[in-house]
C-alpha cells in the first residue's frame, strides 16, 4: 500500500468489526438513532499518521453506511474516533475516500 493512498477494498475480518464496534456508540449519538445491526462488510485502509479506516457497515437488510475511523498511532494511547460518515448507502455503492 502506498502511503497515503488507499488500499484496494477487501472483506471485512473479525479485526475490521472490532475497529466498527468501538465507534458505533459514537455513530449512534451523532444520528440520535440506535442500530441493532452493525456488521462490517467491507474495508480500506489509509496510511497517515496512524491509520485511516474506511468502513461498510450493513445497519439493514438493505441499509448501510460508511465510516471512516482514525487510529491513532499506538504511542498516543487514544482509543479509535470516528471522524466521517455517510449514511442511506447500498450494498453495491462503492466504498471511496470521504
């Protein structure tokens, strides 16, 4: 991966759910709306200073959004923020730098 550019999408693993789930109450707050179903699809990455994820979570049958979630770099002791999103997305929309 170059840095600065963003990785080519690939599905989502137990590790891009996890990152997910740390900002879904943060997600939830920000639309003032509860999601029962949060599951990461789909994932690309950018290294910054520390690392940029973008992720597809399914949130309805046919309901998604995309969020983009800073890391920060592990000697800065931060958990993960939520620093984008985008919402009424489809399973088929692709996942691109927002």
């Amino acid at each position: 991966m170059m840095c600065g550019g963003l990785s080519d999408p690939e599905p989502a693993t137990a590790e891009t759910q996890a990152i997910a789930d740390q900002v879904k109450s943060q997600l939830e707050e920000k639309e003032n709306k509860k999601f029962p179903l949060f599951k990461a699809v789909e994932f690309r990455s950018q290294v910054v200073a520390g690392m940029n994820h973008f992720i597809k979570v399914q949130v309805g049958d046919d309901d998604y959004v995309h969020i983009r979630v800073y890391e920060r770099l592990p000697h800065e002791k931060k958990p993960p923020a939520l620093t984008s999103y985008q919402t009424n997305k489809a399973r088929h929309d692709e996942l691109s730098y927002f």
